[in-house]
C-alpha cells in the first residue's frame, strides 16, 4: 500500500528520523511509538499526504485511501448529527438517486425496447453494487457507530456545533470509521473518550477489515488492537512483531542480543589489533598481518544506541491516617435548575442514597459514562461541593489534596517553572528539580518557560507534578493520566504504587487502573455501585462471574455432608474429644477475608480461561521447545489453580464456622 525508502524529516534544525525503510502492506496493524517529540504525529501527516519528507521517497500504490485523524483541532458546524455522519456516504447517496430514475424510467419504458433492457441492465449492476456496499443499512450503521462512541439517540439531532471540542473529536472519528477507508491512521483516538466508547472502538478496531496505524499512549489498547510496533527510536525505526507487551519483551531481548554482539566484535577487533600491532615489522608475519588487516577493514562496526533514562520518582510519604479515611451516609447530590430568557432547564439529581466507606490504604478508580458524576463525587469528597442531604465524614487525621482537570488555573502564570518548583521544595538542587521535571517530559531549554505560555497539556502536567512533592494522605485525582505519554504514565504509576496514602482516582486508561486500583466505583443512575479488585474483576463481576460462583457456593452449602450421629444418652462417645467453641471474628478481619474470597474467585476464573488456552495452543505442534514450554505454562496454572482453590475453601469453611 506505502512504500517508505530512506525516508528522513527535519523540524526546523532538529533532526526527528533518517533512513526509513518501511513498508505497510493491506492487512497490517501497526502501533507507532516513541517519546514525545520523536516525529510519530509528523509520520502520520506525511502518511496522510498532509506533509512532505525531506529526504527519500514515499510511494503510494494506486486504489489506497487514507482516512486520518489528528489529536485534536477539528470543528464541525451546519449539520445535525446525523446528517454529518450521513455525509460521508455521497456515492451511495448518487446511487440511490440514480436507482430511483432508472426506477421510474423502466416502469414508463416499452419492455420490448431496446432502452428497457439498457436500462434494465444498468439498474441490475448498480443496485447489485449497491447491495455488496450495504447501501441499504447506512442509517443502521450510523446509529451503532455513534451509540458506540457515546452519543445517546437524543443527541442525534442536536446541531453538531452544540457540542465542546472533545465530542466534536468523537464525531470526527465516527464519519472516519463509517467511511473505512483502506488505510486508517489514528493519532491517539482515545484521548477524548471514556473508558465504555473506549471498549468499544477496541472491539471495532479488532475487526476492522483493513490495514492501520495508530499512536496511543494507552498500552491495554495498543495491546489489544495491534499486532506490530513501530518504535521511532534514537532517529531510526525499530520493527517489532506483536503487540505492546511482546514489543518491550523483544526490545530487550534485542538489547541483549545487541550488548553482546558488540562485546564479541570489540574482543575479535582487539585481538587483530594486538596481532597486528605486535607482528607488523616481522617478514615471517607479513603474510598473516596483511590478512588480518583485511579483516579489520571488512568488520562492518556494531553501534550501541545511547541507553534510554531510566526514570524513578517517588515524592515524601505522607503522615498516616486513622483506618476510615471518608465515609458517605444517605448523601444525595441534586444540582438546582436554571431559569432564562432562552430556556428553562429542571433541577439534575446526581446522586440519591449513597452508601460507603473509604479505609485507609485503598485505591479506588471512578468508573462510568462521561456525565454520570466521577467528577462530581471527587469534589464532594475534596470538599469543593457539599452534599444536598446526608452526611460526608473525613476519618481521623485525614488530609485531603485535590488534583483537577483544571489544576493548572492557580499556578502563577508569570513564573518560570523551574523557579516555581523550586520555592515548592526549597531542599532541591537545581540538578534534582530538573530531574523532576525531566519525569514529567520538561527537558533541556523546556524548564526555563514560563508556567503562561505552557499548553493546556503541559499546565496539567505540571501542575500533578507540583502536587506530588509534597502530597497529602489522601489524594483525589480526576484523571491525572491526561497528556501524559507512556513513560510518564509509567513513572506516575510507579510512585502512586509506593504511595502509603489513600487514592481515589478518575482515568481512562485501562491498563493504569488495572495496576492502580484495589476496589472499582461504578457510577451511574444516581447509585454508586462498590467492586473489590481491579478493572479487570469488576468486568467479570459485571458480566456475571460472581454471581455464577456464588451459585455455586450456594449449591455446596445446600447440601452439607451428613453429620455422625448423635450417642442416645447425649454422652460423649469414646474417642470423641469436645467439640472447640467457635471465636467470633473480629469485623474488619471477616471483611478482609470475605474481600479475600472475592478477589480469589475472580483468580480462579481467570486461571481456568488460561489452562484452556494452553490445552487448545498445544494441540497445534510449532516446535519441541515451544511444546515443552507450554506444557511447563499449562502445569505452573494448574498448581496456581489448585493454591486458589485450596485457599477459597480455607477462607470459606473458616466463614462458615464462625457463623
């Protein structure tokens, strides 16, 4: 389809990548990744035809179309919609049209004319073409693409400029998607959508029919839509076959492999050198000198790239709190309507009758549509807005910090961000507040800038930055991830596992709340709903796992072992030793270990999916070693399997006993 050879670009005097050779082919589906300003959004617009290289060639093969879509920047205004996604239909729009004359044309027309049977024919081909082309079930598709991206039924007909910059995003990729063209190019797509429109695309890009490219920094996606990674490393390209996870097993096997390719060339040059060098002027030698010099010229030398920095951050730790950190009673949440010339809008209940507690030590991601309230539940436990009715409590001891999607407001716009930073943690050194800044993809000249001329992006990021030095025991984080690349999701993750506080987080980036969280609230209708564990066990709970398991308990417990009976005269029979009085189990210890149950159950499901799929991979022979391999995965989840099992049952009959 595209054709890269020696490709190269500049940026000004910047150097981004040189000779590229690439080829994308109809059926790939390639991530791009790399550090922020490597040059993957400036590759997607020469891909597009949007921008030129500057050496090499690029070679587009005749029928490709590409559909490409920028991180943001696009307006859409004039049309409904639904009428701007059924734009993009215009050739199916011009064959229904025709369709209907030739319609009208044969019902006048002499069937035995040769104009009827021209005509016949014509209306034959093109509504056959029509049909293949699913012409009949546009409105039908336009519907499901935009339910999928979260537009309800009722937004349908609003007008399109009604809509903020990032639902005007989500338009653009729905007419992008209905149009499929046979090269899609996706710059980071899922920057404007919540976790729901986001499972969704994946599904939609899983089974795409054609090849295409996209940046995200968002590694379960990229997992789960791709299957190669282009990597714009040290201003060369990197292939990679597999997803994200096999990339980064690769990248470092290849570094590996690279390390000790070049120990064994520096050890072979040395070695001809000393020869060389000590036989030069010997004629007996001259022979096997001349040959080894020969040698040393034809060694094509290996270069080690420049190892990428390896970012740690942790900020201070900070005092601990008592064992409840928050706690909601009944609260209700009802924001009052709004009275105008224009229109008048009615009261919107966010929340009625919530319940819960928050302990110390926790992690809990928000989850729910974009709307539900996530936001609106971060500031009520922040403090920022108080509940309608109920009763919001902070536990002992508590300090709660508050980052939000507008943290960036309080900063002082006229400070430089090195000196800001600076009067934050005055026990910094230049050296380590740069380091700091470095984390948070602020380097070189970047640090000197004014907190004023940052973008949106930057402002937020600076301002999470801040707020890390020097953080309270419980922090509140509406989607600190935003505008954050791969390695600083990394570093913030890595800091936010170390931390000893309490979190509660919104983020759309699913592989960032599967490591993160400890407990799922879902929120929607007003409810917030409690899950324990990680994104991934609320999706099995919510699809019906836990209450299969649980089913089963319950079959179990109905149909106890029968139990010895009982001597007549009510004695102790001989032999028997007196049955122990069962201890009442202290509340916080049943709940972890009724907590424990849960998260084991979830284990359990998930070791038998995998313990199928090693049976099914090893029906298929590839190799002994790759046979032997997964026979050694398949007995490692069978003993997992078992653990799991075995501690559910411990936990379940101590339960049971103390009941």
């Amino acid at each position: 389809m595209i054709q890269l050879s020696g490709a190269g670009k500049r940026f000004g005097h910047k150097l981004l990548f040189e000779n590229t050779d690439w080829l994308i082919t109809p059926r790939d589906r390639v991530g791009l990744v790399g550090a922020n300003g490597t040059g993957k959004s400036t590759l997607m617009k020469i891909l597009a035809g949007l921008d030129t290289l500057d050496y090499g060639s690029l070679i587009v093969a005749k029928g490709t179309t590409a559909g490409y879509l920028p991180q943001d920047g696009l307006s859409l205004s004039g049309r409904t919609v639904f009428a701007e996604c059924m734009a993009v239909f215009t050739e199916l729009h011009a064959m229904e049209r025709e369709l209907e004359t030739l319609t009208h044309q044969i019902s006048e027309l002499d069937h035995a004319s040769p104009e009827y049977a021209d005509v016949a024919d014509r209306y034959h081909s093109l509504e056959h073409e029509f049909r293949t082309r699913d012409g009949y079930s546009i409105e039908a598709e336009v519907g499901r693409v935009l339910m999928g991206l979260g537009f309800q039924k009722e937004d349908w007909e609003r007008q399109t400029d009604e809509f903020s910059g990032g639902w005007q995003m989500r338009l653009a990729l729905a007419k992008l998607l209905l149009q499929k063209p046979n090269l899609l190019l996706l710059d980071e797509p899922t920057n404007h959508l919540d976790l729901e429109a986001r499972n969704w695309l994946e599904e939609y890009l899983h089974d795409y029919p054609y090849a295409l490219v996209l940046i995200s920094h968002d590694r379960y996606f990229l997992d789960v839509t791709v299957n190669k990674i282009a990597e714009i490393w040290n201003k060369r390209f990197w292939f990679y076959t597999g997803n994200y996870d096999k990339f980064l097993a690769q990248k470092t096997q290849r570094n590996e492999q690279l390390q000790a390719a070049y120990r064994n060339q520096r050890d072979r040059i040395e070695q001809l050198e000393v020869f060389i060098n000590r036989f030069r002027y010997q004629a007996t030698k001259a022979k096997q000198v001349q040959s080894r010099i020969k040698e040393l010229e034809k060694i094509e030398r290996i270069e080690i790239p420049p190892e990428e920095k390896t970012i740690h951050f942790s900020f201070p730790q900070p005092k601990p709190s008592g064992r409840i950190v928050a706690e909601f009673e009944n609260v209700a949440k009802v924001y009052p309507g709004k009275n105008s010339a224009a229109a008048s809008v009615g009261e919107k209940e966010v929340f009625r009758d919530v319940n819960f507690m928050i302990e110390k030590g926790d992690r809990i991601a928000l989850v729910g549509v974009n709307g539900a309230g996530k936001s609106t539940l971060i500031k009520l436990l922040a403090g920022a807005e108080l509940p309608t009715h109920g009763e919001f409590r902070l536990g002992h001891n508590v300090q709660a910090d508050y980052f939000a999607q507008d943290q960036y407001k309080e900063l002082d716009a006229d400070a430089r961000m090195v000196d800001d930073l600076g009067e934050a943690s005055p026990r910094s050194t230049q050296t380590e507040l740069r380091s700091l800044l470095g984390c948070f993809l602020f380097s070189e000249d970047d640090v000197f800038k004014k907190i004023g001329v940052l973008s949106g992006g930057e402002r937020g990021r600076y301002a999470l930055l801040r707020l890390l030095l020097h953080p309270a025991n419980f922090l509140l984080l509406d989607e600190p991830t935003n505008h954050l690349d791969l390695r600083a999701k990394d570093v913030l993750l890595d800091a936010l596992m170390e931390y000893t506080g309490t979190v509660v987080f919104v983020s759309h980036d699913r592989y960032f709340i599967d490591k993160l969280a400890t407990r799922v609230f879902e929120i929607g209708d007003g409810k917030v709903e409690v899950y324990p564990g990680n994104y991934e066990d609320y999706l099995w709970r919510k699809q019906g796992g836990s209450a299969r398991q649980d089913e089963t308990i319950r079959q179990q417990l109905k149909s106890p072992e029968p139990a010895p009976p009982a001597p007549a005269n009510g004695n102790q029979l001989p032999g028997d030793t007196a049955p122990a009085k069962a201890k009442r189990l202290n509340p916080i210890k049943r709940k972890k270990m009724e907590d424990r149950i849960r998260e084991l159950e979830g284990e359990i499901s998930r070791a038998e999916t995998v313990i199928a799929q090693c049976e099914t991979a090893l029906q298929d022979f590839v190799s002994a070693d790759e046979s032997q391999r997964q026979s050694q995965e398949l007995d490692r989840q069978k003993a997992a399997h078992a653990g799991f099992i075995k501690e559910w049952e411990d936990l379940s009959q101590s339960l049971q006993e103390a009941d």
